[in-house]
C-alpha cells in the first residue's frame, strides 16, 4: 500500500480554551485525569481494511493470556478505523523511546513517513521496539469502546528504551539493564 494512503487517528487529547464547564464535563476530566496517572506505553496499531492502510497511535493494550497468547486493544467507537478492523488481523507496534514523531504521525500529527514491513498477515512498522502480530479472536462492546482481542501469530523485540505517556505527556522509561531476557 502507498503510504499516502495511511488513515491517522487522534487519540491524544489538546488543551481546549476555558469555557464553562458543565458537571459532567468536570467528572468526566477528573477521571480522565486518574487515568493519566497510570503510566502506559505507547503503541500503533497497524491493519489493511477495505478502503486502504489504516494506522492509529494507541496506548490502551494489554496482554490477555500466555497460553494462548492473547492481546487487547481498546479503539474508540468514534475513531475513524473503528467499523474496519474487526475480523482483519492487525498489529500492534510498541514505539521506542526514539520513536514519539511516529506516534504524532499516527495521532494525526503527520511528521514522518513510516516504513512499512508487509511480511505477515498485517502491516507492521519498521523498527518498532516490539511487535505482535494478531490474528482476529474476539471483540466486546465495552461503553465508547470496542475491545478487540486478538491471538498473536507472530512477534519480537529489540533493544532500547520506551516510549511511554503518563499525564497527558510523553515519557521514556529506560529499558532496564537486567531483566530476564539474560535467561533467554
């Protein structure tokens, strides 16, 4: 696919000017608020659908299960790619410390052109820190989200530090200097 074709989904939220603010709109930033105070780290989510490439900067993941190996990722009802992805595989794509233009790329901040492997079943970045490669499994309605399930087919990882976002910002977390991959 060329990438001009790339659809980019916003999912990092702006300040917006002071207006007044109703209640609900006050609860509803305090919890997002709480949210942020758990630090994630920051992923694209990577699918060929009907009308092209579709990509979206996402930090709603997390693994399922090991046996099998299940992953999760939460995509907006209101995000553009969100009536193509189910039943496409897809990849999810964790983003390097090095990597935060391509994660604006795909928050609908172009910066960079990515470069695209086509080796699996789904697109997938070039060199992202990990990757896993998902197989379609199982998606639940869930409020303004859909939580996509997906079983891993394929997946690796390199060496680096992360790209993480904790209260509305950007982090690196420094890969740590001894974990188990020493055993592996």
């Amino acid at each position: 696919m060329p990438s001009n074709a790339v659809e980019h989904e916003v999912v990092v939220e702006m300040p917006r000017p002071e207006t007044a603010r109703s209640p609900d709109d006050v609860h509803h930033r305090r919890f997002r608020s709480c949210l942020g105070r758990f630090t994630t780290g920051v992923t694209v989510v990577a699918f060929d659908g009907p009308t092209g490439r579709h990509g979206f900067t996402a930090n709603s993941f997390t693994s399922v299960s090991m046996d099998p190996p299940l992953v999760l990722v939460s995509v907006a009802r209101a995000a553009k790619a969100h009536d193509e992805l189910p039943g496409r595989p897809f990849t999810i794509n964790v983003l390097g410390a090095e990597q935060q233009a391509l994660a604006m790329h795909f928050a609908g901040r172009p910066q960079l052109e990515p470069a695209w492997l086509d080796a699996g079943s789904a697109p997938r970045l070039a060199g992202a820190l990990a990757h896993f490669e998902c197989r379609p499994r199982q998606t639940c309605e869930a409020g303004d989200h859909t939580l996509h399930i997906g079983e891993v087919v394929d997946f690796d990882y390199r060496r680096g530090d992360l790209l993480g976002f904790a209260c509305g910002r950007f982090v690196t977390i420094a890969e740590p200097s001894l974990g188990l991959e020493h055993l592996l």
